[in-house]
C-alpha cells in the first residue's frame, strides 16, 4: 500500500467514535421544520445546531421561488457564469444584493467557500501578503494558501498584534487583512473599528467574510452596517446557506473591484453556477428579509434567552452576542458524551471538536423557534442531563 493510502487504513478517530456509538457527523434527517427535525430512526429534536438563521429554509415563499425557478429554467445551468451559464437570475440577485448591503456592486458564487476562494485568490499572488485571524474560518485560510501569497497569522481580536505583524513583515506587493465579521463558533465579533484605522495606517486593505453577521445583525444588514462602517470595508464576503435559507456565496465591493473579479476569480470562472432554484431562493430570502426585519430581532432574543438560561445552569457559554451560543464541555471525549446525552433528551446540538475548534458543543438558533414549542424544550434537554455533563472531568 502507499504511503498516501496507509495513511488513510490507520486513521481510526472516526472509526473509533463510531465504536463507542458516538459518532456525531454525516447524520441523516427525514424531514425539518422550523425549529424541530425527524432523524432517521424517527426521533424528533429540537433543532439547535442549525445556521438557519432567519428560518427561511423552509418558508413556503422561498420553497415556491425555487420550484417555479426550476421549472423555468431547469434543475442546473451546466456551465460556469463566464462562458454559459448566466441567468438574469443572477444578475438580479447580485443588484438586491449590492443594494440592500450598502455596496456598489456584487458577484454571486456557487458556493460561500466559492466567494471567498473567488475574492482572495482572485486579488492576490506572489509577491502579495495577507494577514489572517487565528479563528478565521476555514476558507478564508485555504483562500490565502491558494493564492500564493505570503501569509502570516495575528492573534484572535487582536487589533495590536495585527499591527505589530504590519510593522514588522517585509512586503513587496499588496496587503489584505482578513477576518470573520461574526466567527462562527464562538459568536463573537471583529474588533472592526480598530481593523479599520490599522489598515488605513499601513495602507492594507480589509475583507470581511460576513457570513454568520449578514441577514442577523444591524436589521440584516451585517457586521459592517452594525459599526455604522460600510463605506470603509472594502471587501465583504458572504453565503446564502445561513441567514438566506440556500446555497451559494457573494463577493460586495466597488464596481471596478468586482469587475475585475469577474474576469480573475477561478473560483467563478471555471465552476458552474448556482442553480436556479439556489439563486432564486437566496433572492426571494433577501426581498423577505427586507420586509421582515422582525426575524433579526426575534433570533437575537431567543439567543438571548438561552444563553441565560444555559448560565443559570451552571453552563459556560463564552462571550457571544449573537444567534451563535457556545457550549463548554470539556476535552473530546466528553463533548461527544455531551453531545450524545443531548440527542437522548431530544436536543441536537454541534460537537465541535479540534482541528476546527476546541472541543465544545456548538448551539445557534433561528427567529421562528418559540420559547413555548421549541426553547423550553431545549433548556429542559440541558437541564435534564447537566450534572451529568458538569461532572464529566474536564467540564467541571
């Protein structure tokens, strides 16, 4: 066997988890609604793990906008944006887009990941260097690998650290700075005041991937509206698969930025576009979210209630003020324990576990849970099983 295949044969952390019958990925649900899911061996949780932000998902306005997208123009564009497959679709979805944010333009991607591949590696190359929150998600990180840029690391939140990186690396090129608006397994916000006056000192520029703080925060409007400081970022990411109840991802920025993306980011170039149901679900999300700017308040306080709640039983929950409530547990082992006492109670939740974080159970919410149907349910799961969870050894 290669070296590159026994890799594979002796990883057994998986296989493991699985053993113990506590394997929390990959499982498969029969149906959702609002604030509740079927399981496949018939179990109804109340859903707490869901980045379904505003719960357009599954609103019927959005789910009729996909069907009739997909009869009129099929199940798939079968080409990339550049070449053949173009909806106006598309083009009307990045207008709202552009308009509702407070941008001069947008481009839309297949995916959130998509959007940000597209923006980073579409601006910068060798010779350029990007500096990275510690926390920034996943993407961004790839992003900035793909790109062939030099790329160095600045503590999470830390205005000061990014400036002594600034003063102290050599750089031939460009600068992009690159952080989450809202990260997404803590909830915590960027420091972004203080990342705009630094990156106005050293000349850099900033991007903002938006994509647990657009259609949540600031009436929908996102992390930079929620600062009052739109006008001085000039690059933000995001995706429609949280707040917008779809699939897919966009870039915002001046129009010559994006134009200039539109003919430099592989990431649209060569990949097919969003589907028609995609984009007319992401767009009929957006024009509801206008509308309804009650659905950013309503899921800002059922947070709200839950991170109390969870306080007063004893819960550690980080300093998060927004949907995204963490959950301390303890090492590995004992967020799976957790996580798996939970789903007996009829609470799903997100094990998180490390490389993308320290361990902990990762819980958000969405504006049509109700504290009656849903989050009474949910506190009860926690409390029910919380000297159970305090007591395991790394937790307490």
């Amino acid at each position: 066997m290669s070296f590159l295949l026994e890799k594979c044969a002796t990883y057994t952390r998986a296989r493991d988890a699985r053993n113990a019958g506590l394997y929390p990925y990959f499982l498969n649900f029969e149906g959702r609604d609002a604030g509740t899911a079927r399981m496949a061996d018939g179990r109804e949780v109340v859903m707490c793990g869901s980045n379904d932000y505003l719960g357009l998902s599954t609103d019927p306005r959005v789910i009729a906008a996909a069907a009739e997208a997909s009869r009129r123009y099929g199940a798939g564009c079968t080409g990339s944006r550049f070449l053949n497959g173009n909806l106006d679709l598309h083009d009307r979805l990045e207008r709202e887009l552009a308009e509702f944010f407070g941008k001069q333009a947008a481009l839309v991607l297949t995916t959130g990941y998509q959007a940000n591949l597209g923006a980073i590696a579409g601006l910068c190359g060798p010779g350029d260097l990007i500096l990275v929150d510690k926390e920034a998600h996943a993407s961004l990180i790839d992003a900035a690998r793909l790109s062939r840029a030099k790329v160095a690391w600045f503590a999470h939140n830390d205005a000061d650290d990014l400036a002594d990186k600034l003063a102290r690396l050599p750089r031939r090129g460009g600068v992009l700075v690159v952080v989450d608006g809202v990260y997404s397994m803590e909830g915590d916000l960027c420091p972004l005041p203080q990342l705009i006056d630094i990156c106005r000192e050293f000349g850099a520029t900033l991007l903002v991937d938006d994509a647990h703080g657009a259609g949540v925060l600031d009436k929908g409007r996102g992390t930079c509206s929620y600062f009052g400081l739109t006008d001085e970022v000039p690059l933000i990411t995001l995706t429609f698969s949280k707040a917008l109840g779809s699939i897919g991802g966009a870039i915002l920025g001046d129009a010559d930025v994006i134009d200039f993306l539109r003919h430099h980011a592989r990431a649209l170039m060569f990949s097919a576009s969003a589907s028609p149901a995609n984009a007319a679900a992401a767009l009929e999300s957006l024009r509801i979210l206008r509308e309804e700017p009650w659905r950013c308040t309503q899921v800002a306080d059922n947070a709200a209630y839950m991170r109390r709640e969870l306080t007063a039983l004893g819960y550690q929950v980080g300093a998060s003020s927004t949907p995204i409530v963490p959950v301390d547990t303890g090492d590995s082992m004992d967020t799976l324990r957790a996580w798996n006492l939970l789903i007996e109670e009829g609470v799903y939740v997100n094990a998180v576990l490390p490389p993308a974080a320290s361990p902990r159970l990762r819980t958000s919410y969405t504006a049509v849970q109700t504290e009656e149907e849903h989050l009474y349910r949910a506190v009860a799961g926690f409390a029910a099983v919380r000297d159970r969870i305090l007591t395991l050894p790394t937790a307490a």
